[in-house]
C-alpha cells in the first residue's frame, strides 16, 4: 500500500503545481488581451487567414502571460499585504521565484519567436516594448502614484494596434486610432478597479487614484472627462472608413451609456456605483469591437 499512497501524494502535488502555473498565466485577463489583438488584425483584413489568428491569439497570450509574471515577480511582496492577491502563486509559497522566472522566459520566448516566424519584426517589437512598459515601467511605478495609470494605458492599448501592424506590416492612422479608443477606456476602467480596491490598495502602499483624496468628486470628475473621449474617437473607424455606419451609432449609444455611469459615479461617490463603470467598462470594449468587426464585413 506505500507505494501507492506515495504516488497519490505526488499526483496531487503536480496538479497543485499545474493549476498554480495557469493562475500565474492570469488566463483570463490574458485572453483578454489576445481577443483584443485579434479585433485588431481582423479589421485590417478583407479575408482572415485562421492559422495566422490563432497564431496570433497563441503569441498575444504567451507575451502577455510573461508580462503578468514579471508584474507578479515585482510585487510578491505587496500581494502579500492585500485580501485579493495574498493567495497567488508566488505569495503564497505554491510556486518560487525561479519556476515563475523560467516560465515567464519559456512564454516570452515562444511569443517572440510567433511573432517573427508568423507575422513581422514590427509586431514583434511592438510586443516586447509593451512586455517592458507594462513589467519594468507601470508595474514599480503603482507605488510612485496615479501617473502609473497613464503609463499603463499605454501598453494596455497596445493589442488592437499590435493585431493590425501584425496583419500590414506597416503602422498609421488606422492603428493609431485602435490604439486611441483602447487608451482612453483604460482610464475609466483601472480608476473604477482602484475605486473598489482603494483599502486593499492601499495596505501594500499602492495609490493609483487621480485625486489626492481618493474616492471623491474629483476623482469621479476625472473618470467621467477621460469617458468623454470615447465619444469622438468612437466615430473615427468610421469617419477613416476602416468600418461602416452603424458601427459609429454603436459606439456612441455604448459611449453615452459608459458616459452615465460616470455622472451617477460623480452624484453618489460610492463603490457600488464604481463597480458599475468597472461591469461598464468590460461591456463597452466587446461590443464596441464586436460591431467594428460586423460593420465591416
């Protein structure tokens, strides 16, 4: 019987370690990312090759995943002091730093070598210099103060461009104003997030709402200017002619709707109401793209 008993200990220990491995990963939020990229190569194709997609869906999560581990390496220590994270890989003891280093470089390496073997060296680049912004700049930068917000929008609206140059191998307007909308929706979405976990922010020295106050008008003020923006650039898929019409009423009705949640954000200055521009926010980006994708076709 010992020997059977010792192979069960082990099977499980290995399952333990295989779900630790995908909780680093963040899938989630990492398919997030890659379904954001596809948006971008399919609206610059008239017909979309489908091995390059889920080339394409495989490099963005390989890269993206590396960029959350080097995020989770970063801040072990901070996830410790926070409700939310103290039971990740890496707090948590289930995983070390090695294993999550040699992971993070194994999906790297696999992102890159996607990207160039698939697509282009201007993807790729595009792809590494967001790993680097998101890792090494916003990552350090969530203890120094909301300037991390900006910094992180900018890798965080990366994908939808990175989707379209990996398509054209060449850069423009058209990416430049996939990259806009996705800039500007960041704001109201990370400050609604930091709104909700302000406290839990807050033990690990994170400050990342705009007013020195934290939840209050003017940080309400500031999240309802940066949903404004979403209105005009919402329009300039179409106005560019990269879709259609009824893509433009879309995004409008969305962006009004977004815009809503703002104003109610500003009156009550409540999580709750936080939380509904935080569900806003997951709605807006997906339909919005989903019908720049119909329109077109």
């Amino acid at each position: 019987m010992q020997p059977t008993e010792s192979k069960t200990i082990q099977t499980v220990t290995l399952s333990e370690k295989a779900k630790a491995y995908g909780e680093l990963l963040k899938f989630r939020l990492s398919l997030f990312v890659a379904l954001s990229g596809a948006f971008g190569y399919s609206l610059a194709l008239h017909r979309i090759d489908w091995l390059q997609l889920g080339m394409l869906l495989l490099g963005s999560l390989a890269i993206t995943g590396a960029a959350n581990i080097i995020n989770q390496i970063i801040e072990r220590d901070s996830d410790k002091l926070m409700k939310r994270t103290a039971g990740r890989p890496l707090p948590s003891g289930r995983l070390s730093v090695q294993e999550a280093a040699v992971f993070g470089f194994v999906l790297f390496a696999v992102g890159c070598y996607i990207f160039l073997a698939f697509f282009n060296l201007r993807s790729c680049a595009l792809s590494v210099l967001s790993l680097l912004l998101y890792g090494f700049v916003y990552t350090p930068l969530k203890k120094v103060g909301p300037v991390a917000v900006f910094v992180g929008a900018l890798p965080g609206a990366f994908p939808p461009m990175i989707g379209w140059v990996a398509a054209t191998n060449h850069f423009g307007l058209e990416p430049g104003i996939l990259f806009a909308i996705q800039f500007f929706w960041q704001f109201p979405h990370f400050w609604a997030i930091a709104w909700v976990a302000d406290e839990d922010y807050s033990r690990a020295g994170i400050k990342l709402l705009p007013a020195a106050g934290g939840k209050n008008i003017q940080t309400a003020f500031q999240i309802m200017i940066y949903t404004l923006f979403l209105l005009p650039v919402g329009w300039l898929p179409y106005a560019m002619g990269m879709t259609g019409f009824h893509s433009g009423i879309v995004a409008t009705v969305f962006g009004i709707l977004f815009l809503a949640q703002t104003f109610h954000l500003m009156r009550k200055c409540t999580d709750r109401a936080a939380l509904q521009i935080m569900f806003g926010s997951f709605l807006y980006l997906p339909v919005v793209q989903i019908a720049f994708l119909l329109d077109k076709m």
